[in-house]
C-alpha cells in the first residue's frame, strides 16, 4: 500500500521557504544538494544532544522511536489513553497533517507541546521574537511557524483539549552545573545506521540541577501567526487556510508554482549533476522559456553581494550580460580601492566582455604591502560551539577554538609551515591552551599578522571575555589578555574598547577592495581565490609545479612531505583542496560545508564536523588519528592558501613595476 502523503512538519517548513520545493523534496529524479548524512549533519548541529537531554528533564516520559506512521500513533493513542502522562516524539494526525511533537506533556485535558531546539537563547533580551512594528523577526520565523503548525495539528486531533506552546532552548546565560556533561550524551549508530544518541548511565541528578536549557512560553506569537499580525505584508490567506492548501497539493502531488527570485540561489534543487532532474532549470525554464543554453550563462544571482536581484529579475532582467551600468549605480565610497558597488560593476563588465585577467588596483596594493612588516605571518582558526558546556561553569554555546595554523613568509622570501595546534581530547575546554600557543609562535618578533575574514579577530575577542569573567586561579591571564589586545581590535559588542598597535591585517578586506578575478565568479572566500590566483600566476605555476613543499631543500611543513601543489587534472589546473583525503567517507567538504548554517563558521564546517566526531562518537584510536591528520593538512592549506595569494601579488606588482620603469 502506498504511504499516505501527509504534509509533515518538515515539509511544512520547507514550504514556507519556497512552495515548489513540496513538489521535488523526497523524489529520487531531482537532484538535492543537501546533505545526504544526517549522522553528520546530527553532529555538527548538536540537536540530538539537546534533545536527549531535554527528555532527561522529565523523568517517567514515554519514548516512541520508531520511524513508522502508523505504528507511532497507534503506540501514541494508547498511552494518551491515561490522564497524566509525558511522551517524547509522539505522532498526532489529522486528516492529511501528521506531526511527530519532541515533547507532550499531558495532563487530564490539557496539554503542553514543546518544540526543543539546538539554538541559543538571551533571557535577558526584552521580547526577542519582536520587530519594533510589532512583527515577528524574521530569524525566529522559522521556529515560531514551525510551532504554530504543530498546535494546529495538536487541536484539529484534540479539539477540546487546551494546548499551551514552548520552544525549549539552550539558555546563553545559564552556568553548566557539572564537569563533562556533553560526554553523557554521545552520538551512535545503529545496526540499521540510523543516528541516536546514547546518554551515560553516570548521569546524576546534578547534572540536571541548574538546567542549560530552558523552556520559553510562545502561545503569545502563534496566535499572532493565527491572527495574520506576525508579517509586515498581510497575506489574504489565513495560517490555516496555507495549510490546508499546502497539505491538498502535496497529498495529491501537485506542483506548486512560486515567483522565481534572489530565494533560488540557495535552493537546494539548483544543481545539476547531468544526471537527475534540476528543479531550479525547471522552475526557471517555465518563468523564463529558457532553454538548456541560457542556464551556461551567469544571472544577476551571481553578482557579488548585490541587493537588487528580485527588483531586476521582476523586470525580466537577468542575465548579466542584460545588465547595464544604472543596474548597478556604482558610486566611489571616498575609501582606498574599489567600493562595494564599483566591484559589483568590474564584475559584471569583465563578464559582459570575457576578460579572464585579474583586475589588480596596484597603487592601492602598494601601498598596503608597503606597510607590512617581515616576518610575516598568516593564521587561521578551527572553532566550533558546543551546545552543552564540557566544564562547570562553563556555558552553552561558548565558542571553542581547537585548532590554528601558521604560516611565515620571511623578508628573502622564504616560506616555512611554522607551527600549528589541534587540542581534540575529548571533554577538555581548549581555548586558553590555545591562546598561549598562538602567543608562543607570534611573540618572537612584531611581523605583521594575517587572517582572512573576522573570524579570527571575533573568537580572539570572545576567549578575552572568557578570560575576563573566569572565576578560576589562571595564573597568566593578564599575559594572555594583553597579547590579545595587541593583536586584535575591540568588536561591535564590546564595552572595552582597543585597537592593538599589532593589530592583525584581514586578507579578505584586500582582495575585496584591489583584487577582483573574474574565475573566482564574484566569490571572496579563499577556496575561490586560492584556484583563481593559481590560474593566472605564471610565478606561482612554476614555483608550485614542482614537488619542494615538505621537502628538505623546499619549503618545511609540518604535515605533508614530497607535496607538489600544483596538478593537472583533466588539462586544468586542480584546485588543492581538491587534492586532499576526504575528512569522511563519500562525503565531500563542499557537502560538509552546508552543514552550518552559521555564514562565520561555513568556511569551516568539515572541521567542525570532524571535532564534534572526535569528542561525541566511537571510533578507533586509528580513526581518530587520520581524522587529526586530515584536520592539520586542511588548516594547513588554509593558511598556505593566504601565503599563495601573498606571493600571487608580491610577483604581479613587481612585473608591473618592472614594466613601467622600462
Ligand atoms: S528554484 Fe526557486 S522557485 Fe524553484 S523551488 Fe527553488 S527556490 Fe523555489
């Protein structure tokens, strides 16, 4: 017999991001680039721990875990036969809805549904949900609708039932009440490789005293959802109405046609393996009456940063070879380099005129290299956020930085792998060790340090005030505050305020302001520049096409040995990264990168993936050791990436030197 086509809560959320995602979710035809691991994807969001340890929050409840509809309801029923009673994952339906609710407490006629989120929460913050007009913020809209949903369910299938709704998150400000916490909560397999989580027999009522996480009244916002107040836009349909029109088309599989816009960029039914169906090539052929030609061509969704895409794409303009200079309005914003919208603009006319050489502002860059100073230095940072602390005291979702990498460029040239750290013992908090460390390998001269991007500068930040407000004996804080100061700058937040006199260079400001590489398609992120600068560097190709990385007569590195970086594959030049082992079996970092959708941590999100492995799941000391080993050679890229792209410029703004005194 065929599975009812319920809409389900997930396919409800789904729906409310685009509608025509109901038609291809779930279908084998269409290709979906979302992660396919949800074991994975399971550990680099810690949600199932947070679940767990929400149901250890109420003792006596009645766990349903099996998958199927059926069965869970039937289980369902009959425990809710009693008057007071507490399930986890029960499946309520009503007609064509079927929810699975994390957490229901039953008593005698009333109900309280709580929807338990990885997601951190400020007490403190006077109503959170709220735009100043009243109406809900757009980054809990997700969550509250989400909800919203399920209450309705809940009192179609209970109607004269009370139902009091909760979402119960990590608590920003709560103290974790015990030692090694997170450790009671490891991430398994099962036999059928279904993920779980399995909590220690060693937890004590302690652990559970002062609770991490905590439970938040939203009935307040679901009836506004109810109301049609929550959006500015009021819509002509009702909450209940959207569902019951969403829940017909997908029961009887009808496709749903929505607006093409800036939403599709990020669609995961828009790439295109060449073997299955793409559902954004069927969406925006039906729009637009494009054919398999017009997809070879770039849209104004790939210009760089650009906020007019839905306003041009409603005006049928959309490819950017349609794109004409008052599309844009570049303007000079009086800053060295090119302002945001004058980059917007050199990409698209490199694009309309098929130029592949690199723009290079080289007055600009000059003058930035002429303000470094030698040795120089490169870093980067591996950090995660863990939902529940390792330490007391500690707190949910504090960052931890476990990994850098180091680079030196010195004065004649000289490139060396200088140092690196990777702390992945399970249940140690590793951010003071780190800071010392990064302070033994930068202290030994004043060279000029580089990042790529804030993060560096945010976690610096963030271990200051973990140092600032720890309580325990830790001997050389001061030192380590002072060296943090010296090389970071104060962020938005902060009530201190520095600018350290060794204060480190963002990469990524540079290459945004007088490097644009039109291989790079608009991208900033050091995986598009890294291939970008390679392809057209005659001096690194030749430097790298040989093997001197790892190398006694070449350039030392800590973690590869006899390396050449630069490869042929398929008569072009690889990407490195593509070089390296995969982190996991059959999944690849492109994939792992989707897991986080923290945009910060999104450049990192294999390592993260791999850190959370290493502390919440078995594996062999053997596994364990090439997963650490796979972690130091990508961090090591990273910071080798930054060195490339300095050498790139150093080699490029010569020539042009050379050229013009000739
Ligand atoms: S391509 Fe656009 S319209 Fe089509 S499903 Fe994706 S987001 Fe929706």
């Amino acid at each position: 017999m065929a599975k009812p086509r319920y809409l389900t809560k997930s396919r409800f959320k789904l729906a409310l991001e685009c509608e025509t995602k109901l038609f291809y979710t779930g279908k084998k035809e269409y290709a979906n680039q979302k992660m396919g691991d949800s074991f994975l994807e399971a550990l680099a969001e810690g949600g199932y721990q947070v679940g767990e340890l929400a149901k250890c929050y109420y003792p006596g409840g009645h766990d349903i875990t099996t998958l199927d509809y059926e069965d869970a309801e039937r289980q369902t029923n009959e425990l809710l036969k009693q008057d007071n009673v507490i399930i986890f994952e029960p499946a309520i339906s009503f007609n064509n809805l079927f929810i699975r609710v994390d957490v229901l407490v039953k008593n005698g006629n009333n109900f309280e549904l709580i929807e338990v989120k990885a997601k951190s929460f400020d007490k403190n913050i006077e109503d959170p949900f709220h735009n100043k007009n009243g109406t809900l913020k757009s980054t809990w809209r997700p969550y509250l609708y989400d909800v919203a949903f399920q209450k309705h369910v809940l009192s179609q299938a209970f109607p004269d039932s009370t139902i009091a709704s909760y979402l119960m998150m990590a608590d920003k400000n709560a103290e974790c009440p015990t030692d090694g916490l997170n450790q009671k909560f490891r991430i398994v397999r099962d036999e059928s490789n279904r993920k779980g989580v399995k909590v220690s027999n060693t937890l004590t009522v302690d652990d559970l005293k002062d609770r991490v996480l905590t439970k938040i009244s939203v009935d307040h916002c679901v009836s506004q959802i109810y109301e049609g107040t929550a959006e500015k836009d009021k819509s002509d349909e009702t909450f209940i109405a959207l569902i019951e029109r969403l829940a017909t088309k997908y029961e009887v599989d009808e496709k749903l046609e929505s607006t093409i816009g800036s939403k599709c960029r990020s669609c995961e039914f828009k790439c295109n393996d060449g073997e299955s169906k793409s559902g954004y090539e069927e969406c925006w052929s039906k729009a637009l009456g494009w054919t398999k030609e017009d997809f070879k061509e770039s849209t104004v969704l790939d210009v760089w940063n650009f906020r007019k895409k839905d306003k041009l794409i409603a005006e049928g303009v959309i490819k950017i070879s349609d794109l004409n200079e008052d599309d844009i309005s570049p303007k000079d914003d009086a800053k060295p380099g090119v302002s945001a919208s004058q980059r917007q603009w050199l990409q698209v006319e490199m694009e309309q005129s098929g130029t592949t050489t690199p723009y290079i502002d080289y007055d600009g860059l000059s003058y930035e290299m002429s303000t470094w100073k030698y040795p120089l230095h490169f870093i980067d940072f591996e950090t995660t956020a863990m939902a529940i602390p390792f330490n007391k005291g500690r707190k949910p979702y504090e960052g931890i930085a476990f990994q850098f990498s180091h680079h030196i460029v010195h004065k004649d040239g000289a490139v060396e792998h200088a140092g690196q750290y990777l702390n992945t013992e399970v249940g140690i908090f590793p951010n003071y060790d780190f800071v010392r460390e990064l302070r033994s390998q930068l202290d030994n001269d004043n060279g000029t340090i580089f990042r790529y991007a804030p993060h560096e500068n945010t976690y610096l930040n963030m271990i200051y005030r973990q140092l600032q407000s720890d309580e325990s004996d830790i001997e050389d804080r001061e030192e380590l505050c002072q060296f943090i100061k010296s090389i970071t700058k104060s962020v938005g937040s902060s009530s201190e305020k520095w600018d350290g006199d060794r204060c480190m260079v963002d990469l990524w400001d540079i290459v945004k302001r007088h490097y644009y590489a039109p291989h790079t398609k608009g991208s900033n992120s050091i995986k598009a520049v890294l291939p970008a600068i390679l392809q057209s560097s005659d001096y690194l190709q030749k430097k790298y096409a040989q093997v001197n990385y790892g190398t006694s007569d070449g350039i030392p590195s800590l973690n590869f040995k006899g390396w050449q970086w630069l490869q042929i594959k398929d008569g072009q030049i690889a990407d490195p990264y593509s070089l390296l082992p995969k982190l996991f079996e059959d999944v690849s970092v492109h994939d792992l990168e989707l897991l986080s959708s923290d945009d910060e941590l999104k450049n990192g999100g294999a390592a993260l993936t791999a850190y959370a492995r290493m502390q919440f799941s078995e594996m062999s000391d053997y596994e364990r050791k090439a997963l650490e080993q796979g972690l130091l050679k990508y961090c090591e890229l990273d910071t080798f990436a930054m060195v490339l792209i300095y050498e790139g410029w150093r080699e490029i703004l010569k020539a042009h030197k050379a050229k013009e005194a000739a």
